[in-house]
C-alpha cells in the first residue's frame, strides 16, 4: 500500500477552505488576512504563496481556485 505525500499548498488551501466554510474569511478578502491566523508560520505561507504569483492583495478565492499545485 502507497501513500501519497499531499503538497503543503493543498493543506494550506483545505485549511482556508474551512476558514471560508466557517464564516471566519470570506471569499472575497485578501489573502494578506490569513496572516493574523497563522501567527509565527506566515512568514512560511507568504514565502510559499509569493513563489506560486500569488499578491497578498488578491481574494481569498483565487487561492482557493487552483486546481493543481505542482512546481515547475
């Protein structure tokens, strides 16, 4: 039996996901307020972000729309 390494964005994008689903972001605030969540670990999530095109000024619903986070 294999076990498949999940990529880190997609536990990042499932954690906003629930974020969202919980009524504590909305879709359409910027990414930048995921920050006051994730405390000393931000500095690791904007890195992240910032090298997939991500701005910490677009909606949290673009980071929520991609499909596949493979790197080049």
């Amino acid at each position: 039996m294999t076990q498949q390494v999940i990529h880190p964005m997609v536990k990042l994008q499932r954690q906003v996901s629930s974020l969202v689903a919980s009524n504590i972001l909305k879709p359409t605030d910027s990414i930048w307020k995921i920050a006051f969540l994730y405390g000393n670990d931000w500095s690791y999530w904007k890195k992240e972000l910032l090298e997939f095109g991500f701005t910490m000024q677009e909606p949290v619903s673009e980071l929520l729309a991609v499909e596949n986070w493979e790197e080049d």
